[in-house]
C-alpha cells in the first residue's frame, strides 16, 4: 500500500504551448460515441476536444531523435524495447561502441543511455518529461458536430472500392481552435531538454489522422523561454 505522506514532491519545471488548429483536426477515438461518424472524435468527459498527450510526446521524441541524428549523434532505435538502450540487440559493433560513452552514463541505472533516451526514458530509465493533454479551450457547446466523408482507395485498380463510404467526425473547419497543455519536467533531466524539445516541436506542422486529406495543420505558440546557446554544446560530444 502507498503511504501519501511518504509519496516524494517534486520540484519541476514547465513548459506552457498552445496549438492553434488552421484546418479541421480528426483524432479519432475507438468505439462508438452516439455519433453518426465511423470514427468519432476523441473528446474528454467533459465533452471538450482533446489531443491525447501520448500522441504528442511520440511525435516530439521522433523529431528529437531526427534533430539529434542530424547532429551525428548516436541515437538508439525507438520504440522496440530490444532496439533501445541499454540493450540495442542487433546494433553493429561499431556503432554500438559509440555509446559507450561516459556522458551516456546514469547514475543508479546499468548501461549506456543515448541523449533521447534521458529525456524520454527507456524499459531501464523512468521519463523526464511528463506531457498533458492538449485541451480545447473552446466551450463544447459552441462546437457543433462536423462531418466528412471519404471512401476507401484500392491503390491497385487505383478506384475507390464498393460500398467503402465511411464518415470521419472533425472539429469545425478554420475556425483555430486553441488546444492548451504543459510539458513537464522532473528534476534530473540534461542541460539541452528545453532546446531540445522546442526544435522539435517547430518541426510539427500536423496531429492527427487524415493529414494528407489536409486535416491537423496547426502552428504553435509557447510561452518564453530563455534557452542559453551553450546549452547545445553539451550535445556535441565528439
């Protein structure tokens, strides 16, 4: 049984962004909700329009991995628990080594970490940073239901296929929506998290489903930070 006076308090640190949607975002949720849509929006209990933090925090790891390989750093292969660190099984020797290194190094835990994986942890090392939900901000009520159809292709015949209408429910279109959460990061966390993490976040234009149908563009608008450029330097490890 967890004691609550024996729980630990952390002391963290925040960053505040806001997404404001440009087009329809579709994210969609499993099951039905009442709606005449094949795949309904995801939305809390409340009712209110969200991004789920877990598709946030994959799609900012996957463009800190992009950022730090364009930085020659060793990065190891997400999100396969065997082709991650410490354990990387198939990794050539000689790329394998390149990990070997001091800076890779936590303490408490076994074996080498690459930079991603001490920001986003691994089977091994618990995650620095924790993301929320991205909530709407607009009042449910004020968000009618939107529809929109599409079919199914058959990319060999290039036709659409029989009897494959579907219905995909939105948000309502051009409207920009703003959706509002923290990222939060523990105590521990390397010197360049916050660079980090603001890069990669510039570099996503896009959430959600039906991205190349022009649904989920969205800009993004973050509270100040100031980010020291020698923070950078501690990435440059070779």
């Amino acid at each position: 049984m967890i004691q609550l006076n024996s729980t630990t308090t952390y002391s963290e640190t925040s960053l505040t962004l806001t997404a404001l949607v440009d087009t329809a975002l579709c994210v969609g949720a499993g099951g039905s909700s009442g709606s005449l849509a094949d795949k309904p929006i995801v939305r809390t209990a409340k009712g209110e329009l969200l991004i789920p933090a877990s598709q946030l925090k994959g799609r900012v790891r996957h463009e800190c991995e992009k950022l730090a390989r364009g930085l020659h750093l060793p990065v190891c292969d997400s999100p396969n628990p065997q082709t991650m660190c410490p354990q990387r099984a198939g990794f050539a020797e000689d790329f394998d080594r390149r990990f070997q290194n001091p800076n890779f190094c936590i303490e408490d835990y076994k074996g080498f970490h690459c930079p991603i994986c001490q920001i986003f942890g691994n089977p091994v090392l618990p995650s620095r940073v924790l993301f929320d939900d991205l909530i709407c901000t607009q009042d449910p009520a004020n968000l009618p239901e939107v529809l929109r159809p599409g079919v199914t292709l058959n990319r060999r015949r290039r036709t659409a296929e029989n009897q494959k209408l579907f219905l995909l429910e939105t948000s309502p279109v051009n409207t920009k929506l703003p959706f509002q959460g923290d990222i939060h990061i523990l105590p521990g966390y390397p010197p360049y998290t916050k660079a980090l993490l603001l890069a990669a976040l510039r570099h996503i234009h896009a959430l959600g489903g039906s991205k190349s149908g022009g649904l989920g563009w969205l800009h993004w608008k973050f509270t100040p930070q100031e980010i020291d450029n020698t923070v950078w330097d501690a990435l440059l490890l070779e």
